[in-house]
C-alpha cells in the first residue's frame, strides 16, 4: 500500500512536470513516446493520470493549449489564418477552423471582428 501511494506521487509529480512543459511552450512537439521515455511512467500510465488531474487526455490538453495560443495570436493579428493552423500542427485551414470553433465557440476568421 505504502509502495502504491509513492508512485501515485511520483506519477502526480511527473505529469504537472509535463503539464508546466506545454503551457510554457505548447508548439513544442513531443509525443506521448517522448514522455513516457523522460519520465520512465508507461502510456497508460500517463494517459490515465492526465485523465484523472485534467479530464481529458494528453493529446486533448495540448490541443488546448495551441488554440488557446492561437486565440492570443489571431488577436495580435501579426500571422495569417494558415501560418498559425500550421504552427498549431494543422495541414488544413478547415481541420483548424473546426477544432478552433470547437474550443472557442468562434471560427478564426471571427477573431480579429470581435475580440
């Protein structure tokens, strides 16, 4: 039992690590591969704890994070639609609208008329 709270902490530990990694950098590409070799946890390890403190899955959580920064440069209106859909790891102005609007309640192309 003592043994299982330790990882519990230990995995708690790693995943904010992780979590404190992409809200600094969220365009950073790292794979669920890369972090399951940084931090020695399984896959299922790491999906599971990022379920249990965020909700939603690793993949879910940087999704977020790059629209949420996406938003933030529509606004300073300094790159084009398609410059930030790739930055954000879309090969399609479509695939980013949807995903965008699905997070924001807005297409990209509403951003600069009403933010």
């Amino acid at each position: 039992m003592k043994h299982e709270k330790q990882l519990r902490t230990h995995v708690r530990e790693a995943i904010l690590a992780i979590i404190a990694t992409i809200d600094n950098n969220p365009f950073e590409k790292r794979s669920l591969y890369d972090l399951t070799t940084e931090t020695g946890l399984n896959r299922n390890v790491l999906q599971l704890g990022f379920k249990q403190l965020l909700g939603k899955t690793f993949k879910q959580y940087v999704i977020q994070k790059r629209l949420e920064q996406a938003r933030m440069m529509l606004e300073e209106g300094r790159l084009t639609r398609k410059q930030i859909a790739y930055k954000c790891g879309y090969k399609s102005l479509s695939a980013f609208s949807t995903a965008f609007k699905k997070v924001h309640g807005l297409a990209p192309k509403e951003i600069g008329e009403y933010a």
